[in-house]
C-alpha cells in the first residue's frame, strides 16, 4: 500500500480500522483496532492491541498513528485489514508475499462525532439515550437511565455488540443482510442487534427470531410492532427443521443446548453463513463417552470430566469451522462470576472451501484420541 493512502486515513472521516487474520498461531496480537478520539481539542488516535486474553492501548498524534500502521504492515503478519470511514469502507487482503489487494467501496457520507478521550466506560447503547425495547424489557426507563438491578443484562447487551462492531464490515452493505437468531427466547439480543445494525448503522435487514415457544414468539411479534421495527419477527419452530431459506449472511444462536448448537453451525456453513456468534451451553454429549488412559485420574473428578468435555467440544467445534473456511475466535462472553455458560465462538467466512477437498485427518485424530465422537462431524 502507498502511503499516501495510509496518510488519508488518519484525519477526522476514520471511525475505525480492523487489522485481523494473524499469519502465525504464535503472533503476539490476535487483532488490532485503531480509533480516533479528541485530547484537548486535538485529534488522536488509539491503537488497541489484543492478545489471546487481554486488551492493551497505545495513544499516538496523526504523524505517529501513519508510521504505526505502516510498521504493521511491513511486517506482514496479518491476512487482513478493514477501513471504515465516514465516506466509504475499505479492505486490504495482503498475501503471504506481500502483494495487497485493495477494494474501496464508497457510500453516502456519515457524519462522525470524534468524542474526547475519557476513563468512563462507553458503550454502544448508551447510558442516558432510550432504547424502546430496553425500556419494553424492563433494562431502561422511558428516559434511557439504566435500571439498576439489570445493569448486568446492560453489560451483557453492551458485550455482544462489541463483538459483533468488529465484524460488521463482513456483511453485505448493498442490499439487505439475512439474519437468523436460532432460540431466541424473550430477544434481548435479538433486538438489540436489530437497532444496532438498522438504527445505529443505517443497514436494511431481513432478520428472523426462531423459538420452540409459542408464546415468547408472539410476545416478540408484539414487541417489535410496538418498536417500529418492520424488518424484524419472530417465527416457531426449531433448528434442525428450519428450511425457508438457503442463503443467509448471518446466523446467531445463544444458549442452544448440547448437539442443538452443532446443528445450527452445521446450518449455517450450508448457508454460508458470512458471521456466526455462537453461545453454546450444556455440552454433555462428549462428556458421555470421553475417555483417555493418560487422563484417567483427572476425569475421576466428575465435574473436572464435565468441564474439559465442555471445553474440548467448543474448541472441536472451532476447529470445525476453521476446516470450513472460517476465521474463528472463541472468546469471553460475559464474566464468569454470572455464569459457566460465557464462551462465545465467532466466526467469520473467509474462504469459500468444499467439503469434499477438506482433510479431516487431524481433527478425527484428536476427537479418537479421547475415544469420542461429535455431532458437529457427523
């Protein structure tokens, strides 16, 4: 890339840059996100830096921020970089010899409010700005002040639009984006999603909220009507019968129990799913069958079995994904004081991959090596 394209960035248009697809299992930062933010009137950006675990930031001045980046990608130790700007998007594919791709998509300029820099944390649905199916639930009053008793279910609403902000750039910004929530329950997040990608991100969606109660699905249905959102209902039925469409770009399924998260991934690579946010829970299917002479003594603790089970199958299922054609990270969803169930798998379409030329050899390997067997394989 010439500089002079790296320089045009760092003025007050950028909203963000992604760098992701680290080369190397062993790169010290999974992913890299750069922001701009005002310090006593001047402009700045942060440089935030994420290892497996954890987060770390670097502030630098305009001149900095263009040699930082360049540094970056001299090194040519990340597959991908994603731009988004006021007046268009832009992404960089680099080889493993260093040849970049770029592709520039231009759009109808947003208007971006560079904030000053500040230790109180920021959330995309803000404290303060009322949210009509907040208020609806129960999380907010009329007046966007968080009720105090559901702050957690704030914070965990908050999280998982984190995490989706990272990937949006993968979805189509042309034409409308098809998305299925498998189990949506009472919807937070479904709704949630739905004002992020459609009120906050002025995208056109086709969403689905897919439920085994009847009654929750009519709950819903009501709900978005009272909130205006058009481009959002709510459907009965289960995931493994599922058929109305064949094409979707993103598929979400929170808390989808045992086998029942296998089925959906497994339906959402048929699909070609672009982003999968995946929560699993209650993963008792390995934990039936598991077995290792090695490990002998430690699966004598049930809960120990239980948990490593529980574990090693999210952990199968990434690699699953990864065979597909994915990107994946597993992550922390919500802090584990709350509940158990807080690893969130997120997975991000990057090469298209048939099913035939897959090797599965590894993977058959490892899952006999505990003499088991997985859903997601079969």
């Amino acid at each position: 890339m010439e500089n002079t394209f790296i320089q045009a960035q760092f003025d007050e248009s950028l909203i963000r840059i992604i760098i992701s697809g680290p080369r190397k299992k062993t790169e010290e930062y999974q992913k890299i996100i750069i922001k701009s933010f005002l310090q006593n009137g001047h402009l700045m950006f942060q440089f935030e830096y994420f290892t497996v675990t954890q987060a770390f930031h670097e502030n630098y001045d305009t001149k900095e921020s263009i040699a930082e980046l360049q540094r970056i990608i001299d090194l040519n130790a990340y597959r991908q970089i994603n731009g988004e700007r006021a007046d268009g998007n832009w992404q960089m594919l680099v080889s493993k010899k260093g040849k970049i791709n770029l592709k520039q998509t231009a759009s109808e300029v947003k208007k971006v409010e560079v904030k000053e820099h500040n230790r109180k944390k920021t959330y995309i649905l803000e404290e303060g700005v009322a949210v009509p199916f907040f208020a609806a639930l129960g999380v907010m009053t009329e007046d966007g002040r968080v009720v105090k008793k559901r702050y957690d279910k704030f914070r965990q609403v908050n999280r998982f639009l984190e995490m989706v902000d990272d990937v949006v750039t993968y979805l189509p910004q042309n034409r409308p984006v098809k998305v299925i929530d498998f189990g949506c329950g009472r919807s937070y997040l479904t709704f949630a999603l739905y004002h992020y990608l459609v009120t906050l991100k002025g995208m056109k969606v086709d969403m689905v909220g897919l439920d085994l109660k009847e009654k929750v699905i009519e709950d819903c249905n009501q709900l978005a009507m009272r909130c205006g959102y058009d481009q959002l209902h709510f459907e009965h039925g289960d995931i493994v019968d599922y058929d109305k469409t064949k094409d979707v770009d993103m598929v979400v399924t929170l808390h989808a129990c045992d086998t029942a998260t296998d089925l959906a991934l497994q339906k959402a690579n048929n699909w070609g799913a672009k982003v999968i946010m995946s929560v699993p829970c209650c993963q008792h299917e390995w934990n039936k069958t598991i077995q290792n002479d090695t490990m002998a003594d430690i699966f004598d603790y049930g809960i120990i079995k239980e948990r490593m089970a529980a574990l090693m199958t999210d952990a199968m299922r990434g690699n699953w994904l990864k065979l597909h054609g994915y990107d994946v990270q597993i992550m922390e969803f919500i802090d584990v004081a709350h509940t158990p169930k807080n690893l969130l798998i997120r997975a991000v379409k990057t090469t298209d991959v048939e099913e035939e030329t897959i090797d599965y050899t590894n993977f058959d390997k490892l899952v006999n090596t505990f003499n088991g067997d997985l859903t997601i394989r079969k």
